[in-house]
C-alpha cells in the first residue's frame, strides 16, 4: 500500500517493522447513540442506545444478524446519515448533533467508504473511477492514482472498465477509490460479500494492510470467521451491542478460512 503518512507497519503500539513509528488515525467515540426509521406503530429503532469505543489504528469487526444495526452503525460513523440522539466523535470529530448538510465535509475529510457490490461508474475505467473521487474531494492527486491501483494489483488493468473486471478487480478498484484521498478511517460493507473464498481473502490482505499503515478499519460483515484478523470485534442484535471482544493477537488473514 502507498498513501500511509510515516510508512512502516505499526504494530497497535504505533511502532513500525522499519523502526520508524506510524500515526495511528481514526478511532471513535459513541454515547447512546440512536436512530430511528418510521414514526409511530412503523418505527424501527435501528440503533439503540449504543455505546461503543474504538481505538485510533484498530481494525475492528462488526457481527450480526440482518436487521441487527450494523450497515445503521457504519452510516453514521462515516458521517453518510445523523444519529437522532446521543454523542458520537469520530476521528477527532465531534460529530453530535450535526445536520447531513454539514457532515459532508467530514465524509470528504475523513472516511473512505467500500461497498460489497463495489458501486464503480460503469462508463469509467479502473483509472478514472478513481481519478474522479479525488477530483471531487479536492483530495488526493491525478498523479498518484497509477501507483495506488499497482499497489493493489491492477497496475495492468489502468484503463479497463468495469465490464472488463472480475468480481475481486471490482473491488479493488473500490478499495483504491476509497483510498486515494487518504482518509483517517476505512468503512468496509460486506467488502467480500460478493466474492468467492479466494478472491475475498485478498481483499481482506489488502484491508489489513491499509490498517497496519496506522489507518483505522471497521468492516461490516456476516462472515463470523473474519473476526479472527481484528483487534476488537463487535457483536450487534436488535440496534444493540450485545458483547464486544478484544483479539490481543489478530490473526493474519493467511489464516483466516471459512
């Protein structure tokens, strides 16, 4: 991966393979948060009174059932809709309260977002599907986009479109999107939702090592088995969280099978 600030591979202390030390980034905050869908007999209280820490440079994974709150959780992290009620800070941000027409300069600043059917423009190649992101955030340069889509193996698939891609090179191309503004926190949903075991592992290497660049990762997903490569994994039901757990050794995705 390029687009890291100090280079290395931390460690969750900050510390880096090559001695030096990375800026653990990201990280958040959540104090009763609530949203809720519907008014009156309709309404459905997506998230519930949610409390929740999690850790600048932390890879964490959230688990539940459909329906549980988990894709709620991750839209409001990344600034995508607001919480109805409660405290919530992101990235340094404090975010409560704040009306949607003020939270897209956070999303622009802050949070890449990847998606598990990839959401590429159709009429784009590989190239300007990213080109385009940076353009519109004013974040990020035309210039460093070839190197950032060699960094995740399509450094010969520049100028195919997404027609022309495999499931996997979809994503990766989402992933590469997502990155090339340099967000402080990565919000992955069911990112290998639609991939088979291999090409899902190699997306997953890819998260992981965007996050041992010091990037915080929070990865939605109904697969229990990936939890195995996280530092905290989160388990929801009913727009709660039911039980959180601390992973003091997470596995390298090379072990991780389902």
């Amino acid at each position: 991966m390029t687009h890291t600030r100090t280079g290395g591979v931390p460690d969750r202390t900050g510390s880096a393979s090559g001695g030096a030390r990375a800026v653990l980034r990201g990280g958040a905050r959540l104090r009763g948060l609530s949203k809720t869908y519907g008014s009156g007999e309709a309404a459905v209280s997506a998230l519930d009174g949610v409390d929740l820490d999690l850790e600048a440079g932390e890879l964490a994974v959230v688990l539940g059932p459909s329906g549980s709150g988990k894709t709620t959780l991750l839209n409001v992290l990344g600034g995508i809709e607001p919480a109805d009620g409660g405290s919530l800070e992101v990235a340094g941000v404090d975010l409560t309260g704040r009306r949607p027409s003020r939270l897209a300069g956070f999303r622009r600043d802050h949070v890449g977002f990847v998606f598990q059917f990839f959401n590429l423009v159709p009429t784009l190649t590989a190239r300007e599907n990213v080109e385009v992101m940076a353009e519109l955030t004013g974040r990020g340069a035309r210039s460093d986009v070839t190197g950032l889509l060699e960094s995740v193996g399509l450094g010969d698939r520049l100028d195919h479109f997404p027609a022309q891609l495999s499931g996997g090179q979809q994503q990766r191309v989402a992933l590469a999107r997502a990155l090339v503004t340099d967000p402080d926190l990565l919000l992955a949903d069911e990112p290998t939702g639609a991939l088979d075991v291999s090409t899902g592992k190699a997306v997953l290497r890819l998260l992981q090592e965007t996050n041992r660049e010091g990037r915080g990762v929070l990865m939605v997903t109904h697969n229990a088995a990936v939890a195995r490569m996280a530092h905290r994994v989160v388990h929801m039901r009913d727009g709660r969280i039911e039980s959180v757990e601390r992973n003091a050794r997470p596995a390298d995705v090379r072990d991780v099978d389902w």
